[in-house]
C-alpha cells in the first residue's frame, strides 16, 4: 500500500485554487462531475476508446476528457503526471474497480483518491477482510452463508458472474442442493456461467424483504454520518419478467438475471430512520478499528426489511454507490435545505477541506 503521507504530500503541493475532480467515463462520473461544477471545481473525465461519445455531450459539466486505448492506462507514468500536474483528486467508483486491479489501486496509483482507497477491496466477496467481515465487527445482520451447496437448507441466492461479462451478474435462486446442481447446469450449458467462476461463488441466504439500496456520506471533517437517500434497482430480466401476469410466467421458459439497468428514487417510514442511522453509525465505527483512517465519504449498505422490521445488508459499496437518483432526496434537502447527489456531497466536502486547509485529511 503507498504510504498516505506521500498522498497527502501531494495534495500539499496542489494550487487550492485550480483543483480537479477526476473520475472514470462510467457508472457515476456524469453525478461526479456535475457535483464538482456546482462548487466550481475542474473536472476531468478518462474515458476508454469508443466509450467517450456520452461524455463529450455534457460539455457544460466536463472541462477535459481524457481519451485512451484501455481505463487501465491510467496507470501509465504520463497520465498519472498530467493528472497531478492537474490538481488531481480521482473519485474511485465501481467501474474503478472493476477496470484497474486492487494491487494497483493500492500500490501503482500515484494519483491521490478522495476515500480510503484500503478499504475498496472489501466489496469482493473473497477476500479476508470483506464486507461480511465489517459487517460482523459492526453488528450488523447480514445473510446467512453457505460454504458448499449441500449445506443449503432454506431458500438462497447464489452470487456468480457471468462467464463472458465479468462485470455482470448471472445470479441465481435456489431451495435445494438439487435444485442447485440443475439449475447451476443448465447455465454451465447454455454459457451464462462457467464452472469455475461457479466454484467461487458465494451462497448467501435469500432474505425476504423489501429491498433498498441506503445510501450514506461520512464526513471526516465533521465527524458525521449523514443518510443521503435511498434507491431501488431496476434490473433486467428480473423486473421486466415479474411485470408479467403469473399465468404467464408459468408459461415461459427463461433464465432470470439480476443486470443493473437503471434506478428508482425511494423513502422510507420516519419511524425507520433511527434504525438507519444506527446501522450506518455502526458501520462507520467498524472501518475506523480495521482500515485505517476508516471510512471517508460516500458507501452504501444495500438492504432488505423484513416483515419484522429487521434490516439485514447484503451488499457494501465502499465508493461512489452510482445513484444518481439520489438529486430527488427529501433527505439531503432535511440536512441543506436543497436536494442533490452524492456527486455534490463528494464536492462539498473537498471545497470545504480546501477552505480548511485540511484536503489531506480526505485523501488516502
């Protein structure tokens, strides 16, 4: 891991007055950038060959986009150095992830990054110190696991990729070991799944709820967890198969997906606040004990209500969540007396440290 200091050194070294707020051209940036406009700072956008065409139409909240063969020659020496010859700060989401390896993020990336960057390889289901792992120092109800499927014994959902688009899920549902095998072949066969991706997949409890994805800012200058708001997923095959009428499904022989396509807006009974904020107040507190600073800025504890009004997470975003639906919160507007974004909370935050002379304390 690249020492924070040198980080922090090199936020030092930036002119506070031409700061950059740079993001990759995918998932959030589009919420990313027009956030960093709002509180006129510079945004730069690294976009991938073919993939720049979306953010060259909304001029009015990028000021440069950087054009290469692959996301993951960001990493490339020169890029690195305009970046920071640019006052750079890179605001890491999914796609960050997704497109530029965990070593490299941790121990290549010279850029600094607003969050901690430490905590980013949590979201992977296979690693020591994952999101299940927070999430049972904080306390925090998750799904039940299963460490092989002969050991199911309830209903469950099965988290694989799929075998072509690694960023894409095929998972799917199962009650039974046997039903786990068929299921689980008949995608073998048809190619949605391989088996090897099978044999790491995580088995985890299907917790019947209703599902929302709680959205969360940390501020480190204040000390403060805020709840921004709340979004519902909208996914294909899943959604448009259930608009069916029942007599319909029966008839229809498909294999149901859980692709992310797009967002809904949501609220949630006043009478359920206090147990989200306790929830993220808890969560914060753990990622202080184990990853060092802890948590900064934006994460997201994807979540099911149970008909006990229990709340059981079963997915963390350690990053930039992607909800740009967030704009229509009722609870930003309760904390500012304005609605907007995670995109703006990220900015305001880093004009204020910049004010504070405190932009090393939110970068790592």
């Amino acid at each position: 891991m690249i020492d924070r200091s040198i980080l922090q050194k090199t936020v030092k070294s930036y002119d506070n007055n031409n700061i950059s707020i740079a993001a990759l051209g995918s998932h959030s940036a589009l919420d990313i950038m027009d956030g960093a406009t709002s509180e006129n700072l510079n945004t730069i956008v690294i976009c991938q060959k073919g993939r720049e065409v979306t953010y060259k139409h909304f001029h009015r909240i990028i000021n440069n986009v950087i054009t290469l063969p692959k996301f993951s020659d960001l990493l490339n020496d020169d890029v690195q150095k305009s970046l920071i010859s640019n006052n750079s700060i890179m605001i890491p989401h999914r796609s960050f992830t997704t497109y530029i390896d965990y070593d490299s993020i941790e121990n290549n990336l010279q850029v600094p990054i607003f969050g901690n960057r430490g905590m980013l390889r949590t979201e992977e289901r296979n690693v020591e110190k994952n999101q299940y792992y927070l999430l049972e120092k904080a306390n925090i109800r998750y799904p039940k696991l299963f460490n092989k499927p002969e050991d199911i014994d309830r209903p469950v959902i099965v988290k694989v990729m799929e075998s072509t688009r690694k960023i894409e899920r095929a998972f799917f549902t199962a009650s039974s070991f046997k039903e786990f095998n068929e299921k689980a072949e008949k995608r073998i066969a048809q190619g949605i799944i391989n088996a090897e991706d099978l044999a790491d997949a995580r088995i985890e409890e299907f917790i019947l709820g209703t599902y929302f994805n709680f959205n969360f800012f940390y501020s480190i200058l204040h000390d403060r967890v805020e709840f921004l708001g709340i979004d519902r997923r909208l996914q294909t095959n899943l959604n448009d198969f259930t608009s069916l009428p029942a007599k319909q499904q029966l008839e229809i022989d498909v294999e149901l997906q859980n692709i992310e396509v797009g967002h809904m807006p949501a609220t949630i009974r006043e009478s359920f606040l206090e147990k989200v904020f306790e929830m993220g107040n808890k969560f914060v507190d753990s990622t202080k004990k184990e990853f060092d600073p802890g948590m900064i800025g934006p994460f997201a504890l994807q979540s099911a209500i149970t008909k006990d009004f229990e709340l059981v997470v079963f997915d963390v975003s350690p990053r930039v969540p992607g909800s740009p639906v967030l704009m229509m919160s009722p609870y930003t507007h309760y904390y500012y007396g304005e609605s907007f974004g995670t995109g703006k909370r990220i900015a305001m935050e880093i004009s204020e440290a910049i004010k504070e002379e405190r932009l090393d304390e939110v970068v790592t």
